[in-house]
C-alpha cells in the first residue's frame, strides 16, 4: 500500500490560514472514519492534533480543525501563529492488516 | 500521566537484528481500550508505521516490513519491544514507540524516539 498524498510544502503568513490536504484511496482515507493529524516540530516527537477525521484532544486549539470529503482529508490551520511553524503528517486506518498508513508529510513556513 | 521512553543499542551491524524496547510508566500496559505501536523515520524523511502489540500478543505488522519484524510485550515489565531483523543502511531511522488508541486508531502518546544507526 502506497503512502498518502500531501504536498512537500505549504506557507502562510501570521493570521491567515492554510490547508493542508492528504490524499488517499476508498481503502484507507475514504473507507475509514479514522484519519489522524501530526504535527512535529524539529528533533522532536510528533504531537497528535487531530482524530477520527475531524476531533481534536484535549488541550490542542480550536485554531486547528480536521475535515474530510470522499478520499481527502484535510487540516486546517487558522490564525497562524510562529510556532505552527513545523512538520505536519496525516495517518490512516486501511484495514485489520494494515491499521495505521502515513502521509509523506508537510512543512509548514510561517512567513 | 502516562510516559513511554524508548531504549537500545544506538548503533546495529549489517544483516545484525534490531532491537528496542519502550517502558511503559504512569499506567498499565494491559489496558484493554490501548494498543503499542512502533514508528520509525528516517534522517529528513517522514514517518513509517512499523508494526502494532496488544497486551494480550496480537501483532499487526506494516507489510512491506512483516517479514523481517517481530514485536513482544512483558506485561510484568510494563514493556514492549522490537526486533527487526537483517538490518542494512535503510533501516537508520529515529525508532519511536507510540501508545496506539484502538478505533479510533490514532497514536496519542509518544515516546522521545532514539536514533538507531546501521554501520559498520
């Protein structure tokens, strides 16, 4: 099973938004109500942000929403601030064999 | 709250076997409602699922890796752990251990990750 789509990289200046998309197939992203979002900053672990396509744990901003329509799902950040200035990777259930398959990943430039 | 640290050799042979192993604190292994995942990413690459345990032994494992990957808990330790076998270059990555929350299958928490380099 191939990875997820995302593109290499997106930007945005403080205060506006972006969107960051995940592209996959009816066998993962579009078969499942279980994609997940990451955000890692340099050298470290990454956090989870979002869950079961549009939830998020506590603690995380509401700056930060999950949606998803057909194979594609996507993160929306809004109000960007400094320190959403990291790498951010999509995962997705795609069956009892393979539970758990990640996007290739974003880099996120706060201009 | 619950901590997961991740220790091993730092450096494997060619064709040797990984190993790794991540200590569970601040909570039980053998909740029902969690799995134990590996994940691993390369230098300046992205994340790749390795494999998933259940405290009960159910395993589930990425394919293209199922072949040379094993993973066991020891409940009494509050340990998992990895094996990954005939290791070359390609297997150089930063080894996370993640708890894995079944349905709706999300990594919440994860370990700090420790870098295992295959050389020679």
């Amino acid at each position: 099973q191939s990875a997820l789509t995302q593109p290499r990289s997106v930007s945005g200046s403080p205060g506006q938004s972006v969107t960051i998309s995940c592209t996959g197939t009816s066998s993962d992203v579009g078969g499942y109500p279980y994609v997940s979002w990451y955000q890692q900053h340099p050298r470290k672990a990454p956090k989870l942000m979002i869950y079961e396509d549009t939830k998020r744990p506590s603690g995380v901003p509401d700056r930060f929403s999950g949606s998803k329509s057909g194979n594609t799902a996507s993160l929306t950040i809004s109000g960007l601030q400094d320190e959403d200035e990291a790498d951010y990777y999509c995962c997705s259930y795609a069956g009892s064999y393979t539970i758990a398959l990640f996007g290739g990943g974003t880099k996120l430039t706060v201009l | 709250q619950l901590q997961l640290q991740e220790s091993g050799p730092g450096l494997v042979k060619p064709s040797e076997t990984l190993s790794l192993t991540c200590t569970v604190s601040g909570g039980s292994i053998s909740s029902s409602r969690y799995y134990w995942g590996w994940i691993r990413q390369p230098p300046g690459k992205g994340l790749e699922w390795i494999g998933t345990i259940y405290y009960s032994g159910s395993t589930y494992y990425n394919p293209s890796l199922k072949s040379r990957v094993s993973t066991s808990v020891d409940t009494s330790k509050n340990q998992f752990s990895l094996r990954l076998s005939s290791v070359t270059a390609a297997d150089t990555a930063v080894y996370f251990c993640a708890r894995h929350v079944g349905s709706p299958w999300a990594f919440d928490i994860w370990g700090q990750g420790t870098l295992v380099t295959v050389s020679s």
